[in-house]
C-alpha cells in the first residue's frame, strides 16, 4: 500500500468488541475483536469457580500470540468474581498476553454475573494534533452510550466528574475499578 493509498491520519477510528455469552450452563465464550486482534476465551465454571480455560488466538499480529492462550490455565480453580481485575489476584498478569488476560477477566465476571450476553463497543478517533492532541474515546454497553469521553494527551478533560483524571498505569486501574 502506498503512502496515496493510506488514510490520512487523523481521519480513522480505532474499534474494539467485546462479546460475551453464556452458550450453555456453566460455560461463557468471550470474544474481542479489533483491527489486529481477535481472541476468543471459552470458560467453563460450577457457579462457584472457573472448572476450565481454553482460548483461540483467531487474528493476532505477533507469532508468540497462538502460544499465549496456555497461560490462562493458571485460572483454573479460581473463584467467580464480580470484578473482571480479581484476575489478577489469581495469576501473574505479567505471565499472560494482556489481551487475553483482559478477555478472560471479563468471561470470569460475566460467569459470576450469570449473565446471558453482554456487548461492548469501544471507539476512539485519531488525535487531533497528533500523539498528545485531543481525541473523544466513547464506550457502549449492549447499545447504550455509558461513557463520553474528551481527552487530552493522558488526561480525561472532560465531562464532570472525570476531568482531571490519568489514564495511565495501575493507579487509573485503581481508580476505574473503583468509580466505575
């Protein structure tokens, strides 16, 4: 593709999914799609604890990706939680791919949700001004717009409450699981 052929910058969105359903009692599929990447994490629990773990690297964008999906292992015997984070309580987040670390996460919590399906839809346009320029990041949940964002280089600018706020490292981690 010639640089002609590109979209110029500043005229894209980047897109992520994230699909979750319970396809049976005690099993969810997970499903995350993105331009890059598309991971899919099968969980299978007896409403109490994660009783097997198994994923598909589908669309990944380094080879080491297919092998990542062992890890995930680790998750077996854990407890149900709420929290899609309680992951890390579990196993070394830093053994995993964060991606599928992520999506797992998220299966535990929608099992102990016992919920039947819930739709995530993530879009944030390129940055006006470059890297550190401005961009508007919006978060859908089954349709419905839960967050709209303004942000600044690393910062949430608006709306109220979240102005102000960092969105970098384990300390935004913090603070979304506990305000969100």
């Amino acid at each position: 593709m010639t640089a002609e052929e590109r979209l110029p910058y500043g005229k894209g969105v980047f897109r992520r999914r994230f699909l979750l359903r319970r396809t049976a009692p005690g099993r969810v599929v997970a499903d995350m799609e993105d331009d890059f990447h598309r991971f899919r994490v099968f969980l299978e629990h007896d409403g109490r604890a994660v009783g097997g773990i198994r994923a598909e690297a589908i669309r990944y964008p380094w080879t080491q990706c297919p092998g990542a999906t062992l890890p995930l292992k680790a998750l077996v015997g854990m407890p149900l939680s709420l929290r899609s984070t309680a992951v890390g309580g579990h196993t070394n987040p830093r053994a995993n791919c964060t991606h599928l670390f992520d999506l797992a996460g998220l299966a535990v919590s929608h099992a102990a949700a016992d919920r039947e399906r819930r739709l995530y839809d993530i879009a944030v346009p390129d940055r006006v001004g470059g890297v550190g320029g401005r961009t508007r990041a919006q978060l859908h949940r089954d349709g419905e717009l839960i967050l709209d964002w303004r942000v600044e280089g690393e910062r949430i600018a608006q709306p109220p409450p979240f102005e102000g706020v960092v969105m970098r490292g384990s300390k935004f981690l913090r603070w979304a699981e506990s305000e969100l």
